[in-house]
C-alpha cells in the first residue's frame, strides 16, 4: 500500500532554489522517463500513465487530487513545478533532457534536502517498500479552464545522488460546469454536422484525426458525420463512426446553441439548452459539453441540467466506441457505478465504453463528470474511466 498523507487546501511552495545551479554545482545527471511502470511513472488522479511526455492531467476544480509517484523502493521523492512544459527540451548530458523549464523552474516538495532545505514533510517523502509514493491535495476552488502549470517528480539515488525524473504534467483547472465556447454553430440543421479543424492532431483509439465532426445530435465524430442518424442504439453506436456521445434526437435548430473552441491543446463543444424532438414541438432542455485533450488522448464528458421528456425515445447512448464493429465488447455498462474509481471497463485496446438508456427508464447521469482516459498509451486504449 502505497504512503499517503493529506493535506488542507494547496500545496505551499518551499524555498525557491534554482535548479540549474544545483546541478552545476553538484554535476548531477538528470534523466526524464516516459512513465514506464516502475521507472518513476507519475500519475495524477490515475491519469497520465504512459506516452510522451508531457501529459495533460487536469486537476478538477474543487476536488482532492492524488497525485502519485511509482518508482524505486526507499528512495526519496522530488516534486517540482514550472509555469508550462517543454517536451523533450533543454539537454543536460547531449542524451537526456528535461521537461520543465530550468529557467523557471520551482522545487515544490524535497525529500532528500537536495533541491531544497528539508522540512517537516521530509520524512514523508520517501518511497514504500514497493517503490510507491502518493500524497491528496485539496486544489480549493480553482478558476476555471486555464492552464495552472506543470508539475514534475523524480527520485534521488541515495548512494550516487542522481536524479531521475518521471514524465512531466500540465495541470489544468477545469469548469465544474459546461461553459460556452468562443464559436458558435450558425444556424445548426436538425439532423447534421459540422466539420472543424482541430489546432492539434488527436488520437482516439491509436487514430490520429486533424478535425472533428460536431453532432447537432450530440456527438463528436471522426473520419465522417453522424448527424444525420436520429435514432440512437447501442448497436448502431458500435457500427457507426468512431465517437463520443451523449447520444440523442436533439433540435438545437428549434432551441438553444452549440458553441466550440480549442485551448491549452483541449477541444469543447458545449450544448447548451438544446431540446430533443418531438413532432416539432420540443420543450424541454439538455445542456452537456464534451472535451477532447490532444496532449493525452483523454475524453472527458460533462452533463448538466437534462431534460430528455421527449425525443426519439428520451433516452441516449453515452460513451465512447472505435466505430467500424471494431470493438470487442457488445453490452453497455454502468458508468455511473464506475465514476471515480478509475476503472477499466474494457479488456482489449479497440473496446467501446458505454451506456445505453434504451433499454431502461431514466438517466442517472445528470449533473455528472466522468472522463476515459487511454490506459496503453497516447492515445491508445483500453480505456479508464474516472
């Protein structure tokens, strides 16, 4: 079992010690993995294992984060912070780099007294017996969708006192609730899409797509638009294109917008007071948003206020599927059950994670925040979810 301490509110910053002038001063070689298990793979909140550094790990707003470190046995632990991230920057010995920027570069915690004066945390510092280490931290309240930074950790050999970092996070505070983009859909169809063009590349099931197909019916779409299927089902959500999906026969034509944007390297769309169909006179209103982080391959989906009295059937498909029939898993499961424990849903790397309500009165999944994250790698699956 892995050390954990709590801690109130944020996490307070020790005495600032530049980090080039240690290692200068102490001719230290610093080398920075990729979060390959057991050679200091650093997670936060169970993401971010894996891939080229940097990974984006969002600290939610208003919530404990977990920020764990799984290294060599006994050794002492590093954590540092910068204002953002440079992947694969900055050479130390012409083979290794780091991520961080040294120029800026802020020892947070110090458990070997190296990088900063120890204090009264020190002793808490130390990996287990089975090399893990993790500590909770309160992130308060947080503004929201801006990039906070970026975190580092590392272990210092207590024999050679040479470091070895892990893979570098950003660190991003996220809106608890769906927050309207910078664009807006002019004039969305009832049953249509629109193609955007992403700033950056993202890989979803270990495919790597440079725009994204926006839904009115509540999907993002790759390679092709699936606006036009109204009628939601678990089987034609398994055949269809690769997507994320609140999955319902909406009429933002009639009522309520769809706004979109992409910043810090995360796309969003948000619908927002978007009724379902019902003979053309939709009343009620559903209001979800859906993030795309291209620096990790992870999918978060936030629902708030749903309404579903009418549609097609008032009861969507949530979730995510390589499309094409290619996924191995055929049933839907219960993410509301699944929701924060970071569980692994799917067996093999191409595996669909969802809900379908059809079969089902209701929706449990109002006023939620869930996210899959892509456990083989950038981009690659099986898919967490948490």
């Amino acid at each position: 079992m892995s050390l954990r301490r709590e801690l109130a509110g944020p996490i307070v910053r020790g005495t600032i010690t530049s980090l080039v002038a240690t290692l200068v001063l102490s001719g230290l070689m610093v080398a920075q993995t990729t979060g390959v298990a057991g050679v200091n793979d650093f997670t936060i909140n169970g993401a971010g294992t894996g891939g080229t550094s940097p990974v984006a790990s969002p600290v939610l707003s208003e919530n404990t984060n977990t920020l764990q470190l799984r290294g060599q046995p006994g050794q002492p632990v590093l954590l540092a912070s910068a204002a953002n991230a440079n992947p694969g920057a900055l050479p130390i010995d012409g083979t290794s780099s780091v991520d961080l920027d040294l120029a800026t570069f802020t020892p947070v915690l110090d458990g070997s007294g190296v990088l900063m004066p120890s204090g009264p945390l020190a002793p808490l510092l130390v990996a287990d017996g089975a090399g893990d280490w993790s500590m909770a931290i309160s992130s308060g309240v947080l503004p929201g969708n801006v990039l906070l930074g970026a975190l580092q950790m590392g272990q210092v050999d207590a024999v050679t006192g040479a470091i070895t970092l892990s893979q570098a996070h950003l660190i991003f505070a996220q809106e608890t609730n769906c927050t309207d983009q910078a664009n807006t859909w002019t004039s969305p169809p009832d049953d249509g899409d629109l193609q955007v063009v992403l700033d950056s590349t993202f890989t979803f099931y270990g495919v790597s797509y440079t725009s994204v197909y926006i839904s009115s019916n509540g999907s993002l779409a790759f390679g092709s638009g699936v606006g036009f299927d109204f009628s939601d089902s678990g089987a034609e959500f398994l055949s269809g294109a690769p997507r994320v999906a609140v999955w319902e026969d909406y009429s933002p034509n009639v009522a309520g917008k769809i706004t979109y944007g992409e910043e810090y390297g995360i796309f969003t769309a948000t619908w927002r007071d978007v009724p379902t169909w019902a003979g053309g006179l939709p009343s009620d209103a559903n209001t979800f948003c859906m993030s795309l982080d291209t620096l990790s391959g992870e999918v978060m989906i936030f629902t708030e206020a749903m309404g579903l009295l009418l549609g097609n059937n008032g009861r969507p498909v949530v979730g995510i599927t390589p499309g094409g029939s290619l996924s191995g898993t055929s049933a839907s499961v219960d993410i509301s059950n699944q929701i924060g424990d970071g569980s692994d849903l799917s067996v093999g790397a191409s595996d669909a994670v969802f809900e379908d309500f059809n079969p089902q009165p209701g929706f449990d999944l109002q006023w939620s925040r869930f996210a899959f994250f892509p456990s083989g790698g950038f981009g690659v699956g099986p898919y967490l979810v948490y």
